[in-house]
C-alpha cells in the first residue's frame, strides 16, 4: 500500500466512488475515484464536496490528497452532469443542481 493511501485511511470516515458516465464513458461507466469524507457530515454535503474534488479547478484533480484516483494515465476530465456517486450503499446522479437519488 503506498504513502497517500495510509494518509487518507487515517483521515477517512466514509467514501464516495465517483462514476463517470456521461459524454465518452456512456457506454462503459467507470469508476475514476474513491474521495474520503467525513461521516458526520450528511451525504448532500460530501457529494458536494467530492464533486468539487474531482473537477479540474487550479490544478488537475487526481492531485489532490483526498482522493485516490483510479484511472490511467495522469489525469482525467472533470466530474460532470450524467456521471454518478457511491456513498453509504446509494447511488446519485450529478445533475443541473446537485445530486438525485438513483433506485437500485
């Protein structure tokens, strides 16, 4: 297990995977993502979060600490409409405004 991955379960409460699934990952979603959260907080709030940590804002976001990137190569495009989050057992979709809640 490398360095950043002890770092972030030390710090992990809880995780979101992160699903890209729109525009060229339609057909094959993928998982691009695991971003540690805190459990305290409700599930709203860490998809916002999570959100924010895998979008390319001031710097390619597979840089940042709180998120294990599992994709190939050294980035990848930012979270979008159409892509999903796995959080606690249920699935949303990343929408205009927020995140919906997808039945299994």
């Amino acid at each position: 297990m490398n360095k950043q991955v002890v770092e972030m379960d030390i710090v992990a409460k809880t995780v979101v995977e992160v699903i890209h699934a729109a525009f060229d990952d339609k057909d094959q979603p993928r998982t691009v993502a695991f971003v540690l959260v805190d459990a305290t907080l409700e599930d709203h709030v860490n998809l916002e979060i999570a959100y924010e940590l895998t979008n390319n804002i001031d710097r390619p976001w597979v840089q940042n600490k709180r998120v294990l990137y599992m994709g190939h190569g050294e980035g990848c495009r930012s979270t979008s409409m159409g892509d999903y989050a796995v959080i606690n057992g249920r699935k949303y979709e990343c929408v205009t405004f927020g995140w919906d809640s997808v039945e299994s």
